[in-house]
C-alpha cells in the first residue's frame, strides 16, 4: 500500500499544533496501527488512548479528517487515497495530551442519573419474566460503548458548552435504557426535563450519525424520551415535532406509557 | 519527592469484572474503598468477553445443575484444579448472575421470558447466560452503573507499581497517573488484586495492552506464591488475517452456533480426532452435532466444542501439516449449518440468523477484515487468551500467603486447573470477586492500622523514574517485542525442554537490557516510559511460566509438550507447581500435593464419567 502521511495533533491544554508524520501501511491498517507505528518508530511520548483494538471499549475516539470516529476501526485503506489523514482529539472536551481528552465530565453526568430500581421479582429465586420483544429495545441501548463520539458531535455541548444544563445524548441513551426497562419502576421524566435537559436537543441527528454502535440514539431514545417528557411537561420542539410525525398504529406499543409492557 | 496520599480501608486495584464484584462487597459491608485501575472505567479487559457466563441455571436444560458444571469445571481442567474453589464457583454463579439482572443487565431470553443460555465448549448442557456475542459489556457496564451509587472512590488511568507492606502486611501501594506521572500513595489495611491477565507476554495474543501481568508481579515481590504457571489459554480462534488484527479474539459462540472448522481441503478434521474421555459426549456425525447445538437434548455436541487446548492443537497440526489456509490457520465457517438449517426450515435467513446471533463477530469482520461471515469463511488460528496461572490464594478467603493481600479474577489461580472452561471466567469473577471482597472487609475490621514506611515508597518512585536517567541505549518497545517473540516461539503452544532451556538464557539477557532501557520525554502521559515499566512485570511472569513449563515433565490440558506428549499421572496428575520469591531474588519453584478430595465431590465427578473416577482422584 506504500506509504500514509498523518498529520497529528501534539499539544496539551495550553497549545498545540499538528504534526506530520508518514507510516507503512499494510493490508487491513487502521488509524490506530497507524498511530502505533508512529509511536513506536518516531515519537514515544505520543499520547493516545486505546484497549481492544476492536471497537469494543470505547477507548480510541478520535477526529479523524473532521470526522468523529474509533481509530481502531477506520481502515486507512477507507480513505481517500493519497491525502493526507488528519487525528486530532475530540474538541468538545478539555485537551490533556495530544489526542487524549479529559471525559471525567461523562463520569459525573452518569452518578446524577437515579439508578435502576426493579420491581419486586416475579419468581421466588429473584428473578423475573421477561420476553425478547421487550430486551430487544433496550438491548439496543445497551449496546453503548460509551466512546463519547456522540457527545463530542452534539452542537449543545460542542458549540454551546451547555455541560451544566445538557447530559448529552450518551446520557439521554442510558436514560432511555432505564426508563424503557420493563422492570423498572423509578421515574425519571421530571429529571429528564429539568436537571438533564432534554429540552435543548432539537433532533438533528448529528449524534445518530457517529454512533460506532449502530444506536438509532434520535429516534428510538431522544424522541420517545421527549414524548414522555412531553406528556407531563411542555417540551417546544416536540410539540412542533407532533405535528409532523406520522400517528402511531394501533396495536403498537407505545413509547409514552412503556407501563403497558410491564405485566 | 512529593506524593499524593489516599487512604481507605480497602484498595482494590483493576477494575475489570472481578475489581468492581469485590469493590461493591466491601463497600457493602460498610468499609471505606478506593477503586483504582489504568485506564477509564468501564475500559478493563472484562469488555471485551463474549461468550457469556457459565452457571447452572437450568433455564434450558433441567437436568443441568452445580455439580455438573463442577464436574465438567474439573474434568476441563485435567483435576488439577483447585476442588474447593471449583465447587464454591458452581454453587454460587448461578445467584451472582441473578443479581447481574437484579442491577439491570438484560440478558437475551428464552421463549418463556427466562435468561437464554448457550452451549460451550467442555459444559455438558447449555448453560452460559449472554448477551448476543457482547456479555462483557454488559456485565462490566451493570457492575459500573451499580457501583457508583455506592460511595466507592475511582482512581483511573493510575498504575500500581509496587506494594507497600508493614512488618509482613500489605499497607497499600504506590501508583502513577497517566495525565502527569505523578505518583500517589494508597493507604489500605487491605489490598485486592484485580489486574486480569498477562497475554502481552506473547506475540500473538487476544489481550489488550493492560494485560501485562501486573497483579501477578505486584504479588510476587511482595511475598504471595504464585501456583499453576504452565497452564496458558491459547484459544484456537483468533483472527489470522489482515495482519493488524492477528490474534483479535472470534468467539467460541461462533463454534456455539453451529461454526465449522475445515482444513483447505474441505475437510472437517475435528471429526477426526476426538480424545477418548469425551468420545461418549460427542457427536457422531454433522446431523447429530447440528441438532445438538438447535438444542436437540439427546444429540451430542460436535467435535468443535471440544476444549480449548484441544481444538487449538488440531489446528496448529492442521498447518503444520500443510493443510491450513493461505495465513497459516484453518477455515471457520457457518455456511455448512445455514444450508442444513435452510433445508429444515423453509424461509430461514441465514444472513439474518447470524447477524442477530453473533452481531460484534459480524461487524469485526466486516470493518476489520472485510469479509461477510454470513457468506464467506473465516480465517482463524490460535490466541494467546487466558492465564489460568497466577496468585496463590485461600479458597474460602482470596487471600494471599501475605496477610491483608487479596486477589481475585485471571491474576488469581486455582480454580481452572489445567484450562479453563468458557465462560468460566465470568463466572469467576463474579463468584470469587465477591468473596474477596467480603473476607477484605472481615479483614480490615478484624486487624489494627498499618504504616506505609517512607523507604519503601521513596525506593519505587526511585525505581520507575530510572529509565529517564539513563544514557539512551535500549529502546523499551524494541525489548517489548522481542520477549513477545521469544515467548510465542519457544514457550508457546507446543513446548520443548531444550527451546525452554533456551528461553531462560533469552530471558536473562532481556532482563539486563530492560535494566538499560531509557526513554525520553516527559513524564506526562508517556507511553515509553509506560512500557518501560510494564517489562518488569512480563519478564517476571515469562520467567514464572516457562519455569513451571519445564517442571511439568507431562503433557495435560494447556501444557502440550512435545518431548512429553501424553498425560503422566503418576508423578504429575495430583500435584500443581507453587513459586516464590527468594530473599536473594531469584525463583523458587516446587510441586506440592493436591489436598484429597472430599467424597461428596468424587461422587459427582463419577457420575459424569458412567460411574468411573478419572486416574487422578483414584
Ligand atoms: C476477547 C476475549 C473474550 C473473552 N470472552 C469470555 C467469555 O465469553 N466468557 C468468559 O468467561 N471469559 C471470557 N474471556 C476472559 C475474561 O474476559 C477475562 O478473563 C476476564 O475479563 C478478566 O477479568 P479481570 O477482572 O480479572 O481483569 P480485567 O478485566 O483484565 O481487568 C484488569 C483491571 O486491572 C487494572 N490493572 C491492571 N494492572 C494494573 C496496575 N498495575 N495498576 C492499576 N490497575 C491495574 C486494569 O486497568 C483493569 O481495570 C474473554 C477474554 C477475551 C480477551
Ligand atoms: S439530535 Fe439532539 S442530542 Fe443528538 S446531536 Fe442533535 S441536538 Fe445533540
Ligand atoms: S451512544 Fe453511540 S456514540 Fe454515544 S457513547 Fe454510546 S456508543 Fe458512543
Ligand atoms: S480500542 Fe477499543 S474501541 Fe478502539
């Protein structure tokens, strides 16, 4: 394959700026190889995090060519050949060093959350009924590797640091997670509106868009979230939202009262 | 120098599956504890596992329960295990996988609502609760979301380089911070060791980056015994091909599913060599093996499912013998079953049935090798996965031969014996996380304060800032590399005496240059200088098994020797390797007795083995 070039980004939370490195590049490379190489070879004290190397972990994010994305999973061999490759940190959260970003604000945001709180269970050894149909929407959640791609895209926090108002779309998916657990009885619905701000997200999507995992975060989180939001309290993009959105079936299970599914 | 002080009553250092079980037990039982790990939380290895859990819940097979899976736990690890420890981990998974749902795991379900369990290689019945092909995720994310609510402090991204002890007694440990390398002093009347596994002593390996046998080594020098050694998981499915992502793990549940192994001449050679004491469990032909993995109770599992070490020897023969796959390893394919099933079962989707069953093996291909397992074969060859080896510790306790020093997870040992079953590792975390957690907190309110002598913390700052000082002359990386290839050649799947002779020499001298390692740059996240740290701990636990490899004059479970090739139970079956440092540091090593097992025990063993007892326990 020749060689790539990659410009990194070396610098801490004073100043910074990129720099250009070249690598080999073999079959089947990803940016983190890429990034590897450069470490072992040219600069050891090149910071970057990483575990699995398989996009299991969350751990690699990283801007690549603009992009939020896991290194470990964009193959050099994905992008436009003979450019040069931008890394640089995520920009929504405070630099440490070179590409590691400082995400203990994520960390915080999840302790304000109420917990899961099962109901009674169902059988006498403690556990409980419940069919695929209904693990299979929180499942989707759950899948979250918690890489923060999607609160680093998310123009509340990026553009408008609403940290203190905004948990972010990672946090409106694990609050999705909780609330549609068909064993769980906490109600978090006041909190989702007042403490974690639901409200300032106005479903553009961006956040759906970078998930590694697949998650449909705007339409099957945020929006049944804001539904049941919308229902107790005044939410104004989903009133407008209602509007346009095609009635539901009857017959499906609706989003706003997940109780239903709760027998 | 300046240090940052922390004091609880318990450190618990890793924070993988087996760090948080035992974190949120001490905590439980009302004591003060400091959670520490080297990356994020939520990151630790423990992510990454697939399969699932094994415990006997009988939720798809009635007939399954503990002493079953004890039985089957003991048979894998060739009785070599630790009885005591293997009986408490069947008894009790079961309730500690309950609990997982109690703290909000959500497990994929059987018909009826119940927790799905799936087969495994080496368990007799499906018993293993998962998640698609992510239960790692998802067992790690329940114990984090848990935890937190529990008023345990987290200290992440810190490296615990060495263990502080007061006359004998563990009394804490010193750590740096990857953001400033800054180093921290933890304060603790006892200490748990959670820090997983030791894959980067290998070149080929599933493990990520953490896993350099620190909770081996912090033990070691601080006095504990290390038992089991020998015994390296090399799982027989890693990915070959392209080659950044050799060694990535593919889940035995692809195997689980009905996945087939081929040589490349088409030919499923697994049906060819099925060792006698599992001949009676396995199938006789593909309709049998197929109908056993759609749950057919009366068909036998095919000879894929065999045990780990088993299948991976078949698979290094295969290539050797020139029947392998363009990269050196075998075929692994799922078409054979998708077709029969088709067959069967008018309107099947094969394509849908896969990505719903195995969706993170389906992805991992498609992004990182660029093939649709759903249509093509896979590539695969053996992995250096899991450490059965590790710290000696009390089975009812966790704890270490040093008082106050705990260990629980893949840095402890006892409880797999010769291999590990799949599965059984979650489990373990689980079960015996929990009790090194409880006996922790007992510990801590049963004994008096401990001092952290100042000597000692000054000598290891002093130690880990050496590379700094010295003139440039070995680069930590290059040394890195080269113990990695000289273990994955001459200690690896198939071992030799004269290889092993060979990599005690290559040992010595990579010891000496990891003695001149420099590194520059600062100490602020500072990854030479990380990796110049971790040799010490790699060169400790490289030295440990290749020790224990020589002794071990046999061939059992893990251990393949060439020189040795068949089990020699007379003189090895009823004894494990036990290791320790000497005052003048260098490594002891001796074989000691297995303690008899109890009637009630064998009984269980007899009843899986149509009555007989294996050799061993006769
Ligand atoms: C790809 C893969 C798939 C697997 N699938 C399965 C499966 O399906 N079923 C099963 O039962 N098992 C499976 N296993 C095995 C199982 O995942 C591991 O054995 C288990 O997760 C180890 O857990 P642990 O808690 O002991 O350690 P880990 O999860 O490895 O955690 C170690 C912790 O210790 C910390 N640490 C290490 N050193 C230090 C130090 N010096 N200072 C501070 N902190 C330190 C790390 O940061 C980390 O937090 C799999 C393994 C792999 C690699
Ligand atoms: S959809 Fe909402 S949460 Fe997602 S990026 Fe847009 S504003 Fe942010
Ligand atoms: S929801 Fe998706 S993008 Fe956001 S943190 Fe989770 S995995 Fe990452
Ligand atoms: S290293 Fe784990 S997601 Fe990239």
């Amino acid at each position: 394959m020749g060689q790539v070039t990659l410009k990194v980004w070396r610098g801490n939370s004073e100043s910074g700026q990129f720099q250009e490195y070249t690598a080999e590049a073999g079959e089947g490379m990803v940016v983190l190889d890429a990034v590897h190489q450069v470490q072992a070879t040219q600069a050891p004290d090149l910071a970057c995090r990483w575990n699995c190397k398989a996009g299991k972990c969350g751990s690699c994010s990283a801007e690549i060519n603009g992009k939020p994305r896991l290194m470990c999973m964009t193959r050099l061999d994905d992008l436009p050949p003979g450019e040069v490759i931008t890394v640089e940190p995520m920009r929504t959260f405070p630099l440490m060093k070179d590409l590691v970003t400082d995400v203990g604000w994520n960390y915080e945001v999840k302790k304000q959350i109420a917990p899961f709180a099962p109901r009674k269970a169902d059988h006498r050894d403690g556990t409980w009924k419940m069919h695929q149909d209904d693990a299979d929407r929180v499942q989707e959640f759950r899948k979250c590797i918690e890489c923060y791609l999607c609160q680093d895209v998310c123009h509340v926090l990026r553009d408008h640091h609403k940290h203190d108002q905004f948990v972010g779309p990672r946090f409106l998916v694990h609050l999705a997670q909780v609330e549609m657990n068909p064993l769980d009885t906490g109600d978090r619905i006041a909190d989702t509106k007042n403490k974690h701000g639901i409200g300032y997200c106005n479903i553009t999507k961006c956040c759906t868009n970078v998930c590694p995992e697949g998650i449909t975060i705007t339409d099957n989180a945020i929006i049944p979230l804001k539904e049941r939001v919308v229902d107790e309290h005044y939410d104004p993009v989903m009133m407008l939202l209602r509007l346009v959105l095609p009635k539901k079936k009857s017959g499906q299970r609706s989003a706003v009262s997940g109780q239903e599914t709760h027998g | 120098m300046d240090f940052q002080v922390h004091e609880h009553d318990v450190i618990v250092i890793g924070a993988g599956g087996a760090g948080l079980r035992a974190a949120i037990e001490a905590s439980a039982a009302g004591v003060s504890v400091g959670l520490v790990c080297k990356s994020l939380l939520g990151k630790a290895h423990t992510v990454m596992a697939e399969g699932g859990i094994a415990a006997a819940l009988a939720n798809v097979d009635n007939r399954d329960n503990w002493k079953v899976h004890f039985a089957d736990t003991m048979r894998g690890g060739q009785y070599v295990n630790n009885w005591r420890m293997a009986q408490l981990h069947a008894m009790e998974a079961p309730d500690r996988v309950r609990e997982l749902e109690a703290w909000g795991a959500v497990f994929d379900r059987t018909p009826d609502g119940k927790i799905l369990q799936r087969n495994f290689g080496g368990h007799k019945y499906p018993r293993l609760a998962h998640v698609g092909d992510r239960t790692g995720l998802e067992l790690i994310r329940t114990l984090q979301d848990h935890g937190i609510h529990k008023g345990i402090q987290v200290y992440m991204e810190r490296t615990v380089v060495r263990l502080l002890l007061d006359a004998g007694r563990v009394s804490g440990a010193l750590a740096y911070d990857r953001e400033r390398g800054r180093f921290t002093v933890f304060k603790a009347k006892a200490v748990i060791l959670a820090c997983g596994g030791i894959g980067k002593a290998y070149k080929i390996t599933s493990n990520s980056w953490e896993c350099t046998g620190d909770g081996h080594t912090l033990a070691y020098d601080a006095g504990a015994e290390w038992i089991d050694m020998e015994f390296v998981q090399f799982h027989p499915t890693g990915m070959i091909w392209p080659p950044s992502v050799r060694g990535i793990l593919v889940t035995e549940g692809v195997r689980g599913e009905g996945g087939v192994l081929r040589n490349k001449e088409g030919k499923r050679f697994m049906f060819g060599d099925i060792p006698d004491s599992y001949k009676p469990q396995t199938a006789k032909d593909e309709e049998e093996g197929f109908n056993y993995v759609l749950g057919d109770k009366n068909a036998n599992r095919p000879p894929e499912l065999l045990t780990r070490d088993h299948v991976a020897r078949c698979i290094v023969r295969e290539a050797r013998e020139g029947r392998g796959s363009p990269h050196g390893g075998v075929f692994l394919e799922l078409q054979t079953f998708a077709e029969w099933y088709g067959k069967k079962k008018p309107g099947f989707k094969a394509e849908e049935h896969w990505k719903k069953k195995l969706p993170s093996m389906y992805h991992q291909f498609k992004e990182l090798g660029g093939l649709d397992i759903t249509k093509e074969p896979m590539e695969v060859g053996p992995t250096t996965h899991y450490m059965m080896g590790g710290v000696r510790v009390d089975s009812d306790t966790q704890m270490s031969r040093v008082p106050g020093l705990f260990a629980c997870g893949e840095c402890a040992a006892g409880i797999n014996g010769a291999n590990r079953l799949g599965g059984n590792s979650l489990s373990d975390l689980l079960v015996l996380g929990k009790l090194a957690g409880e006996h922790a907190a007992k510990f801590v309110k049963a004994h008096p304060a401990v001092n952290t002598p100042n000597d000692q913390i000054e000598d290891a700052a002093k130690w880990a800032l050496a590379p700094f000082d010295r003139p440039p002359a070995e680069n930590p990386y290059q040394v890195m590399h080269d113990l990695q290839d000289m273990m994955q050649d001459l200690v690896g799947i198939v071992r030799k005496e004269d290889e092993m002779v060979r990599a005690l020499d290559g040992l010595e001298k990579l010891k000496a240059r990891a003695a001149r390692c420099h590194v520059a740059g600062h100490r602020e996240y500072n990854p030479g200088w990380h990796t110049a740290i971790d040799l010490h701990n790699l060169l400790a636990v490289s030295e440990g098994i290749t020790r224990a490899a020589i002794l071990r004059k046999e061939s059992r479970g893990a251990q393949f020797r060439d020189d040795y090739p068949t089990k020699n139970t007379r003189e090895f079956g009823r004894v494990n390797t036990i290791q320790w440092k000497a005052a003048d540091g260098s490594m002891q090593i001796k074989l000691e007795p297995i303690a008899p097992m109890p009637q009630e025990l064998k009984d269980a063993i007899a009843a899986e083995g149509g009555g007989k007892l294996p050799e061993e326990l006769v």
